[in-house]
C-alpha cells in the first residue's frame, strides 16, 4: 500500500491558560496521500486551524505520532522547521497576507528569495505562477489595485511557486464573494487534478468543501467524518 504523505497517530493538542486545560486536539488519527484534496469542515473554535499549523510544522502537538513528508515534525529544531517548511509547504490565508507596498510579481517573489535561484530563474517562476491564476497581466498592480479575488489569487500563486509538496488553504474563499470564490476553488481543483499537487482545505463553508475528494470533519477537537459519526480518518 502507498505510504501516507501525512499521517498522524493519537495527535492531541492541550493549551493551558492559567490553572485551565483546553483541549484543542484529542486522539487525532488522520492519513492523508499524495494527491489528496481533503477538506476540514468544523465550526469555529473546533481545532482546524490548530490541526493546519500541526501540519505545516508551525504549532507542535503534545501528544501524539507525526510523519509528514518522511519526516518526523516531532523531532526537528524550529531552525529544522522553517527549512522544511520552506522545502515542502505552501500556506493560503483568509485574508490574503499581501504586502501593501509590493506589487503581485513582487509578493510572489517572496518565497523564492530564499533559495539560491538567479534574478532570472525567479522570473520565470513567478510568471508561471500568475499565469496558472491567470492573472499574468496583473503582475505590476499593488494589491490595492486588485480585487479580493485577485489577490486570494496572488496568494495563490505565492503559494505555488517553490512547487511545494503539499498545499494548506486556511479559509481562502472566507473573504470572497460567492463569483471570487469559484474562481479560486476552481484554481485549487486544476492544481489537484492537472498538476497532482496534494491540498488541505479549511473551509466553514460546505460548497468550498464539496470540491474536495476526501471529506473530514471537527468538532470539539475530535475528528469525524460527519457532525455524527466519529471515523479513524483511514483512507
């Protein structure tokens, strides 16, 4: 059987405010492949966003196994991480995370001056990027210039272009109209099928998540694969 591009076992996460235990993930079982478009459906406050950063090796559990990549989050230093990071995760956010003062080309330059890539080779990837958003002819506006989908795209975009393993969509089309958001769905989908690339969309809302192959479900920190029926999450 293919090995898991994301597995985790008995993952938990408790937050302690004072002398107060909150437990934000218990016993999460969850095997994604690559190639997965999964969703992660759960009202606010059920873990989500907790489970995403877990994933991406920005927040770090307390209990629990984790393989993501071959590699085991759990043992890596933070300088560890951010390499890893750098290597293997692109991050689309709510509410874009555009930098004002740089235009489109410039925002999805961002990731790529960290590696060793010539001015040129730069070019040509973020060009590529805004040109699978379409968004090509766009590239010298400042996110001022652009329309809340544009830059969800640009995000997009910024997101893709070190071809990361895997993608994690925290709520992309939670700010977008019901137009923008199909868009950027649509966008998420064509990187899935045409491209392969792996992708974890959070989402409140059940049309964003209804693109989605592999459907899963939080709620209270317990994983489930519908608001009634708690799964192992096994593919």
């Amino acid at each position: 059987m293919t090995k898991p591009l994301i597995e985790m076992h008995g993952l938990s996460k408790v937050f302690r405010r004072d002398s107060v235990e909150i437990h934000a993930l218990e016993n999460i079982n969850l095997k994604i492949f690559s190639g997965d478009f999964a969703s992660l459906m759960g009202p606010s406050g059920s873990g989500k966003t907790t489970l995403l950063n877990i994933i991406a090796g920005i927040d770090r559990p307390t209990g629990g196994e984790l393989q993501v990549v071959d590699s085991d989050l759990l043992s890596l230093s933070e300088d560890q991480l951010a390499s890893w990071r750098n290597q293997h995760v692109g991050f689309i956010f709510q509410h874009f995370n555009l930098i004002p003062v740089l235009t489109a080309f410039e925002n999805v330059e961002l990731p790529l001056l960290l590696t060793s890539l010539s001015r040129k080779e730069r070019r040509e990837h973020v060009m590529t990027a805004l040109n699978l958003v379409e968004l090509s002819d766009r590239a010298e506006h400042y996110p001022r210039q652009l329309s809340g989908g544009e830059e969800q795209r640009v995000a997009i975009a910024r997101a893709i272009v070190t071809d990361p393993t895997f993608v994690l969509a925290d709520e992309p089309t939670g700010d977008l109209d019901a137009g923008s958001a199909s868009e950027v769905l649509d966008i998420l989908k064509g990187l899935n099928e045409q491209f392969e690339k792996t992708i974890i969309l959070v989402t409140h809302d059940p049309r964003a998540a209804a693109y989605a192959a592999v459907k899963y479900y939080l709620d209270k920190g317990i994983l489930k694969d519908s608001p009634e029926v708690a799964v192992s999450g096994e593919h």
